[in-house]
C-alpha cells in the first residue's frame, strides 16, 4: 500500500516547513523532493548554514505545480519543464 497524505495545516503561523512535512503533504520520498530540487530551477527552498531545507509556503506551491503535472497528469519531466 502506498504512502498517505498528510496535508499541512497553513492555518498555522509557520514560516518554514521541513523536507519530511512537504514530503509527508505530497506522500512522496524526501529523495524525490531533493531530485526535483535539480530538475526544476522554480524549486529553491532555503538551507540552513548546516545545509537543512527549509520550505516556505511559495515552495510548496512550486512543489505542488510539479507534482501535479508529473504525478496526476502523467507528463514527462521535460514536458512539465516546458509547461
């Protein structure tokens, strides 16, 4: 059985949101988020000076662009590059 989602909750006054809670939103690996990091110059979440992600809000909006192009409408990650 495949992961669940857990959406986040952006009532909360959060500034950031940490590479598990966007991967956990998505229910997809951190690795996945970190490969997108690469692929889609849109997705830059800030690091820390230890080198932890830190997502804002635009972030996840980026995220869930991708997502939904790659994941829901089945393109290609070059066609969602170009869309």
């Amino acid at each position: 059985m495949g992961k669940r989602k857990k959406p986040i909750q952006f009532t909360v006054k959060k500034l950031f949101y940490s590479i598990q809670e966007v991967a956990d939103h998505f229910a997809v690996n951190v690795s996945l988020l970190r490969f997108w990091e690469k692929e889609f110059e849109m997705i830059r979440p800030r690091k820390t000076a230890g080198g932890t992600r830190q997502y804002t809000r635009e972030d996840i909006q980026q995220i869930e662009i991708v997502y939904h192009l790659v994941k829901e409408k089945g393109m290609t990650l070059d066609g969602a590059r170009h869309t």
